[in-house]
C-alpha cells in the first residue's frame, strides 16, 4: 500500500448532515495492531473510515523513520447507518471485535462534534499525545518512574492531577502531584 493511499484512507471529509439522514458514527474495537488491516478491510468493502493517527520517530539500530501509529490503539470508528446490513458487515470484517456500546450489543453512537474535533487535532498534527481516560475519585496507579506501582485515588486540585495516597487505620492521607500520563485505572 503507498503512502499516498493510506493518507486518504485516514481522514475522510465530514458530511454537514450526518444526524439527518440516520449515519451515525460508531467506535469500533479491533484485533491488538490490527488497526490498519481493518481500515484497509473495511475502506475496500464501502465504509467510511477513521483511525486518528499521529506521527512517531521510531528508532531502529542502523536507523530512524518517522512511523504512523494508531491514537487510540485497538480502536476506530466507522460512520455507518443503525441498521443489521451495515453492522454485519463490519462486525464480519476479520479483525474487528465489536463495537463498542453502554449496553450489551447495542452500538453507541459517537458525537459527530466529537469525531470533528478529533479530525481537526489530528490534521494540524502539532503534538499529540494519547491522554488517559480519568475520572476524579477514581483508583490509579502509577505504571512508570520511581513510584511505579503505587496506588491512590486521583484528585484534581488548582489544575494539577494529584494523587491521593489514604491510610485508612489513621484516617491521614498524603498527596503528590502526577502526570496523568503516568497513570492508569485500576
């Protein structure tokens, strides 16, 4: 596949009247690094596509290059009308595992605001870096740096991710400030 093809596959133009005529958006959840087998998969069957990409210098021993890799790795979204022909044939897509939804196979529409915001960051492509899904009060660890493994509940205070380590039999607590990238859900 050249590199000319696959720029075009991941950015297509946003239809203004998406809502009025019954196609949604759908975020859908793929094979582990099958994001572009799939996009390519589902792009040659007929379905409008997106998979946020961004820009990486990726280092090897004798060189360097700079790679696309996915934004939101194992996912994509497709924009697809609700009904069984159009789910079935992305669900029969090799590679695709579901879609994702609040409730049991049912799909959950994706915002269209949404998918235009993300495709105007991922077009100016200035630095993007990935952000994890965090709610205040939920239970994070540190996954890297010498506080590794750590746990405590994240709280924002002024601003600024703090996490909140409690002892419980004292009733005392200790906060730090974090990098919400330094974190994950537990």
């Amino acid at each position: 596949m050249d590199m000319e093809s696959t720029d075009t596959q991941k950015i297509h133009p946003v239809k203004k009247s998406t809502f009025s005529n019954g196609v949604y958006w759908y975020a859908v959840h793929v094979k582990s690094r099958h994001e572009f087998k799939v996009l390519e998969r589902l792009t040659g069957s007929g379905v409008e596509t997106f998979l946020p990409v961004v820009e990486r210098l990726s280092r090897w021993k004798d060189r360097k290059k700079l790679v696309d890799f996915p934004l939101f790795p194992g996912y994509l979204f497709v924009h697809i009308q609700k009904n069984y022909s159009d789910i079935l044939t992305v669900l029969k897509t090799p590679g695709v595992v579901r879609f994702l939804g609040i409730v049991p196979r049912e799909p959950e529409p994706v915002p269209e605001e949404q998918i235009i915001s993300l495709k105007k960051i991922v077009e100016n492509k200035r630095d993007i870096d990935p952000y994890p899904y965090l709610k205040e009060g939920q239970v994070v660890r540190i996954k890297r740096g010498p506080l590794a493994g750590v746990e405590g509940i994240l709280v924002k205070k002024a601003g600024q991710h703090m996490l909140v380590l409690s002892v419980d039999i004292i009733q005392q607590g200790v906060s730090l400030k974090i990098d919400a990238a330094d974190v994950e859900s537990i």
